[in-house]
C-alpha cells in the first residue's frame, strides 16, 4: 500500500527535490544556529557552496555531543512561539536530547507515520494498539498521529500494563501491533499464560522498531503471534520513528523515506563516505524538519544501505538492511568487536531456545568474559521436567547431560563465528527480565 504519490516519485525528480530542500536547509541552519555558523565558517564553507548533491561530504558532521552542548533549544532554528511540541531521546547512551517541532513538523512526521502504517500493508479499516510509550520518547505520539493521518483507529494504551494489553488485543481486535519487538514476544508470553490463543485473534500483523532485532527473532515473533512483523526505524533528534520501514511486499529492507532524509554511510573511523552495498555508520541529513533540522547527523547506527530499483510495492526508495548494532553498543571482548546482534542471530537458529536473553560481562583477574544467559523454549522445558526437574530450579541455570551438550554447542557456534569464548548458562522460561521499552540485553559488569 501507498500513502502518498510522492513515495513513488522518479530518479530525477527526487534528485531536483533532494537538492532543492538541501540547499534551503543549509541556508536556514546557517543563519539561525550558531553552532552551524562556527562549524561551517572553520571549514570556509558558505551555503551558496553547495551546488549539487556531492557537495554534501564538504559539510561538517554532528554529533550528539553538540546537541548536549547546546542544550536545550540553542540548535532550534525558529524561535519559541512556532514550537508546538518537545521531544526527548530516550537517553540510552547519557543524557537526554531535545527535540522541537513546529506545527508543520508534527503534519509532516504524521505523514511519515502514515507511510510506515500503509508499507505494512493498512488502511483506515484497521485498528492499531499502539503499545510504544507516551511521553518524551518519540515512539508513543509519533505512532498515534501517524496512524490517526491514515485514518486508522487507534488505541493509545502506551507501554507496560500487559495483562490489560492483551485483553485489549482479543476485545478490542487490533489488526497491527506497534512496539518494541522484545514487548511483541513479552506480550505473547503473557497471553498464552493467560490461555490466549493467537492463531484466533484478528491481529495480522505487527509494526516493531525502536531496537535492534534479528531474522531469528522475526520468525519467532511471526510464528508465536501468527502475524507479519515488519520492521521500521528511526531516531528522536532526525524527527522520531518513520525515517524507513519495510514493505510486507518483499520484507526485506526498509525503505528510506529518501524526499525528506538523505542517508549517507560512512566509515565510522575516517568519516569517509562508503558506496552502496558497504557495511557502515549511518549518517542522515534532514530535508523538510523546520523546527530542529540536523546536518550529517552520526546516528552510530551500523548498516548497508543498497541503491534504488523497484520494488514490488511500487516504491522505488533505496533500502537500508536492518540494523543490527550501534558503533557505540559493540562490545570489546578479550580485544574482539562483538556486536549483541550477532549473538541474537545465533540464539534465535535453535528450536530449544526462546529468543529472551542476556549478556554479562565481567572482568576477571584482568581477562574479560563474556556470559551468555538465555532461556529454554517451553516445549523443551515441558521435555525437560520429567527427568531433571525435581523441584523447580528458577533460580539456578539448568545442567544435565542433554542440556550440558546443548549449552557446548551453542558456545562453539559462537566462538566459530565470532572468535570468543563464553560461558553459556540455560534457564527455564521466564526467569530473565522483561522489558516494556526497549530491551536491555547488555549488563556490562565492568563499568559497575
Ligand atoms: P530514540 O531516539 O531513543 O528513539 O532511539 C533511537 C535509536 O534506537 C536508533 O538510533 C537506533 O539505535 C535504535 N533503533 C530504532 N529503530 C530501530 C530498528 N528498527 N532497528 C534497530 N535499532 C533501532
Ligand atoms: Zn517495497
């Protein structure tokens, strides 16, 4: 489904808006934020220097580090009586970030919204239980409005409150699910304790974004839920979520919302620009935010970005593969770059294990380790518990002979993929901790 006839816009005409809307940027964030001004002036860089999309990679990067710097309006290119609404980063990585929004801000990230909602194949007959949280995150409000703009009905239940969320579900008969994909499988998890049967729900599929989630865990979601789950992307200082999103189509890839962002990848250590198909950090420049526009933002968000051809839904929008990692989440075991994703991917391959887990790292006289802590499925538990569970052990991990092996072959998968030796504990289902946010899955013992 398309939203709008702008999604499907051609080659040329994109290049023209592209360039149109670049150049009206720079010329506004030059002359209305300083940090801008200092910034360009230190490479001799005038706005009237960029004639062509090239031009582009002259310009300077931002980082977080001059949001906080500016903290919190100073990036702001309009004064205060055309903000209607503020926005904060969640703040994973420290300390909150500010975003504003004029009123044509809000009209253009609904319409965002709306793209990402009808590229996951809706329309104003479904009814979306928006369980992304309300507040200073992005993802409750953006998902409401977007949904509202396409004329679907919405039901604001926000995070958390998952017994009334699933009850919700079969009353109410959402047809799309919008959340985190960690809350997708939570949710799940509660009702089936409540005897909820899925496969009966009218819920078909289920928008999830907001952290990094592998191909594994997708299958699971789709084969617990009975649903399509379809990932979309974005970050509170580029607008909120709807800068990419997949298609049910093809599944595979997000398409780039490419009139309103222009998406760079870049070699995270140089900062030089990488082609297509390479592996790097993403960088976006905004086109159309008036209130708070960003230029050559480093989102520390690593992924491929793959050139335009068209697409069975009819956009021809370049995609970006799904993000399995921020530079800044790589962990550094033993000297190894280990990314949490690459884990997930191995995790999720096995029938017996339930896609909830968690890494620990600690430093032991001076060596690293790294503990992978993850839960059994329940249809291997219900295997289990005849012969090795006498009392239920929650709070101890699972050993035995069947489990033992088990737990030695999932460690060589990930040492032959990824060079590190761990220690794997097993748990019965439903001992490590939920989350109805974003998912933690890092503890990192040694900066405790
Ligand atoms: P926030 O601004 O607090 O919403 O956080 C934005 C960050 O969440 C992004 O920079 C990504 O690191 C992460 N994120 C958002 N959507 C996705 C997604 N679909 N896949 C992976 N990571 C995501
Ligand atoms: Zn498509």
């Amino acid at each position: 489904m398309i939203f709008d006839e702008n999604e499907l816009i051609g080659e040329s005409d994109l290049k023209k808006i592209q360039l149109e809307r670049l150049q009206s940027t720079v010329e506004r964030v030059y002359e209305n934020v300083s940090f801008y001004k200092k910034a360009f002036d230190k490479l001799g860089i005038k706005p009237k220097d960029i004639k062509s999309l090239e031009d582009l990679k002259n310009l300077p990067f931002t980082v977080k580090q001059d949001l906080r710097d500016n903290y919190p309006y100073k990036m702001f290119t309009v004064p205060m009586e055309q903000i209607v609404r503020i926005h904060a980063s969640s703040g994973t990585t420290g300390s909150p970030t500010v975003c504003g929004y004029t009123r044509n801000d809000i009209k253009t990230w609904a319409k965002l919204m709306a793209r990402v909602f009808a590229s996951a194949g809706l329309n104003s007959n479904d009814i979306i239980q928006n369980a992304y949280g309300y507040g200073l995150f992005t993802g409750g409000l953006g998902a409401h409005y977007g949904a509202e703009e396409l004329g679907a009905a919405v039901i604001p239940i926000s995070g958390g409150n998952t017994k009334k969320q699933v009850q919700l579900l079969a009353d109410f008969g959402a047809t799309c699910l919008t959340c985190t994909p960690s809350f997708a499988l939570y949710l799940y998890d509660v009702g089936s304790e409540l005897g909820v049967d899925f496969e009966k729900l009218p819920l078909k599929v289920a928008a999830l974004g907001a952290e990094p989630w592998s191909e594994g865990m997708r299958k699971e979601i789709e084969k617990k839920l009975h649903i399509d789950a379809l990932n979309l992307y974005g970050l509170s200082e580029i607008i909120g979520p709807g800068v990419a999103s997949e298609c049910i189509e093809e599944k595979n890839g997000m398409h780039i919302y490419e009139d309103n962002f222009l998406c760079e990848i870049i070699n995270p250590e140089t900062g030089e620009q990488l082609p297509y198909g390479f592996k790097g950090e993403l960088v976006i420049t905004t086109l159309t935010k008036e209130a708070f526009p960003l230029i050559r933002y480093r989102t520390h968000d690593i992924t491929t970005l793959y050139p335009r051809i068209k697409c069975s839904c009819g956009r021809s929008f370049s995609k970006m593969e799904s993000i399995m990692g921020r530079s800044d989440d790589m962990l550094i075991i033993r000297g190894v770059n280990v990314f949490p994703g690459q884990i997930e991917d191995i995790i999720t391959k096995y029938n017996f294990l339930s896609g909830h887990y968690q890494l620990i790292i600690n430093r032991e006289r001076n060596l690293d380790t790294l503990t992978v802590e993850v839960e059994i499925s329940d249809d291997f538990a219900k295997s289990l518990s005849s012969i090795i569970i006498p009392t239920h052990p929650n709070s101890a991990s699972l050993s035995h002979k069947k489990v033992d092996s088990l737990k030695n072959k999932i460690k060589k998968d990930i040492k032959d993929l990824i060079g590190v030796t761990t220690d794997v504990k097993l748990y019965m289902p439903k001992i490590l901790p939920r989350f109805e946010g974003k998912a933690k899955r890092v503890v990192d013992k040694r900066l405790i």
